[in-house]
C-alpha cells in the first residue's frame, strides 16, 4: 500500500511472509516483543540519544529523513501510519503502521510493499499511476487498500512524497489514514440512496398508475355524461319537439277554422304555449348535445337543433292524368301513394316522424288548391315516390334517421326530375343548414315551429309559379 521511490524496483517477497496470517483487528494496536521496546520511549519526554538507538534506520547513512529530534518525534507518535521506503523496499514504519496492518515492525523492515498489496495488480497498478505524479506533485493523495496480516482488507487514505524531490532515489515517504469506517458509511449512505430512488421510483410509479386510473375514469364518466347529453337530447329532439310541432299544426289548423271568435282566440294562445314550449325545449336540447344531430346525418353548426326543408319547383307543373282512379300504393313501412282524380298542386310530404307527417297532411288538406300525393319516411322512399307519383312540390325534411338525410335526397330527386320543387322543413334553426339545404336545389327553408301558414304559402309561391 505504501509507494516506492520513482528509482527503484520491485524486491520479492518472501513467501512466507505472503501467508502469513493473524487475528488482530483493523486498528488494534500491536505492541512489539519487549527486546523491540527496549530504548524506544516515544513520548515528548524521550531521551534523544534514546531515540537515535532505537531508530537507526532513520539516522543510517543513505537512509536517513531528517536527522532532527523534532522529526524523530513526529513519526513514531503519530496516530497516523508512517511508512519510508526505498526501491519499493519498506526502510522504516512506525508504531500505528504496525498496529494497522497486525505486522511487528521486523516483519515489515526490509519486505517489499507488495506484501501489503491485496494482489499483485493492485501493487502494479498503484505503482504506475503514483510515480508520474510523484515526480509533478509535491505531495499525492490517493485512496487504496491495504490487506492485514490477517488476511483482512483495510480502505485507507494515503499521502505520499518524495523525501528529496531533487533525489528521488532518496525513497518515499507516505502517510497511511484508516478510512474503513469512513467507506463503511460510504457504502451505506450509497445503498440508502439507492433504496430511497428506489422507493421514489415505486411510488412515482404508484401515483402515476393513479394518475392514469383517475384519467381513466374521469374520460369514461364524460363520456357517460356525454351519452346521457345525447340520449335525452335525442328524446327531446325525435319525440317530445315533434309532438310539440304536431300540437302547433292542429291548432293553427284550429284557428283558421274556428267558427267563433272566442275558439280561434283559444286555439292562438295554445299555439303560443306550444311555440314557448318549442323554443325551450330547443334550447335544452342545445345546452344538452350541440352536436347530437350532426351525429345523426344532419349537416349543420353544433348546437342549433333540428331544420326541416321544404322544396317546391319553380317550372311549369306536371300534367296529371285526367282518368287517374282513387287508388293507394304501399313503398315500404312509413310510406304511402293516393292517386285521386284531376289535382291540382300535388304535395309528397317526407319525414321521419308519423306524427309530423300526419299533423302537416291535415293541414294541408283542408286547402281546396293542395292534394297530399303521398307520405314516405326515408330518403330511399323519398326518391321512390318521387319518380312513381311525380309530384309538383316535396316536403323534406333534413333528419330521416339513418341513411339518406334530406339534403342528400333532395339532391338526387332534382338530378331525376328538376321540375319538382321542393320546400325544407326542420326543426334546425342553423342558418348553415339552411344554407346547405338551398344548395342542394331546394326552393325555400321553413322551420317546423313556425306558422302554419307560411307552409302553406311557400307551396302555394314556389308551385303556383308554373301555373296548374
């Protein structure tokens, strides 16, 4: 463990000092065989020809430190270990080396540091990277092992210089701190820290499989949240509206037939109840899903509800034939055809609604110039009846549950007949449906909670600008 001078070479040690073993622990000091004592009292008090007796070594010519009392002192009361050596040879130890490495000091002078070395490549290695600094550095530190007679293998601290930095064959001089205790608790700081990161890292781990599990849960109670929005805003929508729409209807048609006063003032003002309940149940519906009817076909802004479309040809009308018996002709569930005899402006009304369908036949035919020429429920019925009855205006509404929507048929039935006018009819108030709607071909765009009247006006406008 302790360093050569830069000049020398290695001594081989004897083999028997390599197995030599003991039971002394780290640090327990080892007295020497009294004829070793004998003249060596190391105190503040020593006799200093005492001193030069007992340590020839240091006043020996050739290998000598400091020939000065002072120094004598220093190196055999240290509480440090002091070793000098020369070509790799141990010349001189003092009591706290002993004591450290359970050697006798005899056993130590004249032997090659490789004895104290826990191998040869730790010896080597030391070597090699301690004598190019010796010869830059005033003094170097560094940290080693040193390996008891025991067997046992101390970490310790060592400070080593040349004793003549002008005559490094003179030998090297070393200190030799016990630092077990110290890399002991080294280690152990070492492993708690480790134990703690990994502690840290478990219950990193833990809170975010929380975190995510909290995510988790928070995505599926919106989602929950979300499909209850939708399902009640489509019940408001597919139902409770069109209910209320119906209600409108027959009581506009109410009103117009009324045969007193009192009665038509009656039926104004449960139209106007049922246009506040309209208007309130749009807005729940808003407030519940904006998007619920985009979801179900519908093109329009988020939010605005449902509209219906109507669209009625604006060329000349189609010729209806003369000799046409009363007849009816089923085109799926929903959907159905009269043929009566010399009409006049012939109405298909489509709607996904039984209730709506029915409410807007019946107020169409109390008009002695309108015939309802049929009723489908579906885009596909739609486009059926269109080219079978021909009729001069069409109903559409924009929602028609899945498949087709209103804008997509309304498209396809003035691709196949441009002389059909045809009139939105929604329960969507977006002007962005509307608009859509119009592009598609339609003659006009009404809003199911609207007048009565002004369906029957839109038909009468766009349709009678052909003439019968």
């Amino acid at each position: 463990m302790l360093y050569p001078d830069t000049a020398g070479t290695q001594s081989p040690m004897s083999s028997q000092d390599s197995r030599r073993g003991g039971s002394i622990e780290p640090q327990q000091s080892v007295s020497p065989e009294p004829s070793l004592r004998q003249g060596r009292d190391t105190g503040p008090d020593a006799d200093p020809a005492a001193l030069s007796a007992a340590r020839p070594s240091l006043s020996e010519p050739g290998g000598a430190l400091v020939d000065t009392l002072g120094f004598e002192v220093l190196f055999h009361a240290s509480p440090m270990g002091i070793g000098f050596s020369v070509d790799r040879e141990l010349r001189e130890v003092n009591d706290r080396l002993c004591a450290m490495t359970g050697y006798a000091r005899e056993e130590l002078i004249g032997q090659s540091l490789r004895m104290l070395h826990p191998s040869a490549a730790a010896f080597e290695a030391i070597g090699e990277t301690v004598y190019p600094r010796l010869c830059e550095e005033p003094v170097v530190r560094v940290d080693a092992q040193l390996k008891r007679k025991d067997g046992h293998i101390l970490d310790v601290a060592l400070c080593l210089a040349l004793v003549d930095p002008k005559e490094p064959a003179r030998g090297v001089i070393a200190t030799v701190l016990d630092i077990t205790r110290r890399k002991v608790a080294e280690q152990a700081v070492a492993e708690l820290n480790r134990t703690l990161e990994a502690r840290v890292a478990e219950r990193t781990a833990e809170v975010q499989r929380q975190a995510t599990q909290l995510r988790a849960l928070a995505t599926e109670l919106t989602q929950t949240e979300q499909r209850e929005r939708k399902r009640l805003a489509t019940i408001l929508h597919d139902h409770i509206q069109q209910l209320i729409v119906a209600a409108q209807i027959q009581t506009g048609q109410l009103a117009r037939t009324a045969g007193t006063e009192a009665l038509r003032a009656a039926a104004q003002a449960v139209g106007e109840t049922l246009a506040e309940a309209l208007a309130a149940s749009r807005s729940l519906t808003v407030e519940l899903s904006p998007p619920v009817l985009q979801e179900r076909g519908l093109v329009t802004a988020p939010g605005l509800g449902a509209s219906v479309t109507l669209f009625v040809p604006g060329g000349d009308r189609l010729p209806a034939a003369a000799d046409l018996q009363a007849s009816a002709s089923r085109t799926g569930a929903g959907a159905y055809a009269v043929h009566q005899q010399a009409p006049r402006w012939r109405v298909l009304i489509v709607d996904d609604h039984r209730i709506v369908r029915e409410g807007i036949a019946g107020l169409l035919r109390v008009e002695a110039d309108i015939e309802v020429a049929g009723e489908a429920e579906t885009g596909a019925q739609a486009l059926a009846l269109a080219a079978e009855l021909k009729p001069d205006v069409i109903i559409m509404d924009i929602n028609l549950g899945t498949g087709m929507d209103g804008i997509e048929a309304t498209r396809r039935v003035l691709a196949a007949a441009p002389k059909i006018t045809v009139i939105g009819l929604s329960m969507h108030v977006d002007r962005d449906v509307a608009d859509a709607m119009l592009a598609a071909g339609a003659a006009a765009y009404l809003t199911k909670g609207g007048p009565p009247e002004d369906l029957i006006s839109a038909i009468r406008t766009h349709a009678g600008g052909r003439g019968p």
